[in-house]
C-alpha cells in the first residue's frame, strides 16, 4: 500500500484538523436529527418552531393529512432547518473525509466507514477519535524515521 508523501504532512495535519471539526459538527447535527425524528415520527408528533403564535420556541403539533404528516405550525420550522443543514453539512463532512482519506492513501474501506460516520449516530465521534490516534501516530512515527535517516546523514553514518 503507498504511504503519504512527507511533503504532504503540513497538508496531513491540515486536514485533521478540518476533519476533526466537521465530524463533530456533523455528529451533533446528527444528534439534533435523530431527535428531531423521533419527536415527528412516533407518537408524540411534534415539530420545534421559533417564533410565530407559539413564541419564542414552542412545539406544534404533526397531524395527519392527505399527502402524510403536516405540520400545524407558523413560524421558523427548526425542525426543517435541522434537516437540510445536516443535509448540507453531511456533504462537507464527506469532503473532509475524503480529504483525509486521499492524503493518507487509506484503503477505499477506510473511506466508506469515514462517510458512514455522518449517517450513523455517534459513529462520527467514535472514528474522529480513531482516526486522530492514528494520523497523529503515524506522523509522529515517519517524522522519528526521518530524524534518524537524517542524524544519520549528518554524521556520515549508514543506517
């Protein structure tokens, strides 16, 4: 399997970091989504709104109607909006995953279990952990590798 570039390790980093923000941020979008459905879709049939009749933040009710569920709300649906901004943030969090991935030369694997951090809840903090850990020991090793090769070097001694 190819290894990373050392002139990609500033660009490595970079991507970590990227990577780590936007997993967690997507892992609490993700949170706030699976709240939000389980709040519409069983029995307790509601929908979060700001504004409106209800006030500040009230909970309308989700009743049936011809085309399915409809909301009884006025206002700023938070519920929506909790849905198409996962929709969006999921999409950044696969460019910061396939980031990661392509600069480290992982496995294509190792890519799908990164994208399925966004779609399964708590598997995004779980793997923005692993793959820290990892990205961090492997730098860590190749940049001891490379001080060594390079000690070696400066004293004329071969390895």
């Amino acid at each position: 399997m190819p290894e990373p570039k050392v002139a990609s390790f500033p660009a490595i980093r970079g991507a970590l970091k990227f990577y780590q923000i936007a997993s967690i941020i997507t892992g609490v979008m993700l949170l706030l989504l699976v709240a939000e459905m389980v709040l519409k879709y069983t029995p307790i049939r509601l929908e979060l709104f700001a504004g409106g009749s209800g006030g500040l933040l009230w909970f309308a009710p989700v009743v049936e109607g011809p085309e399915g569920l409809e909301s009884t709300g006025d206002g700023l649906n938070i519920s929506l909006s909790i849905l198409v901004a996962h929709g969006w943030f999921y999409v950044v969090y696969l460019f910061a995953c396939f980031r990661m991935w392509s600069l480290m030369r992982w496995p294509f694997l190792r890519f799908i279990l990164l994208a399925l951090g966004g779609v399964i809840p708590l598997l995004s903090f779980f793997m923005e952990a692993i793959v820290a850990r990892d990205v961090k020991a492997y730098l860590a090793s190749r940049a001891a590798v490379s001080y060594t090769h390079l000690r070696a070097h400066e004293t004329g001694r071969n390895l």
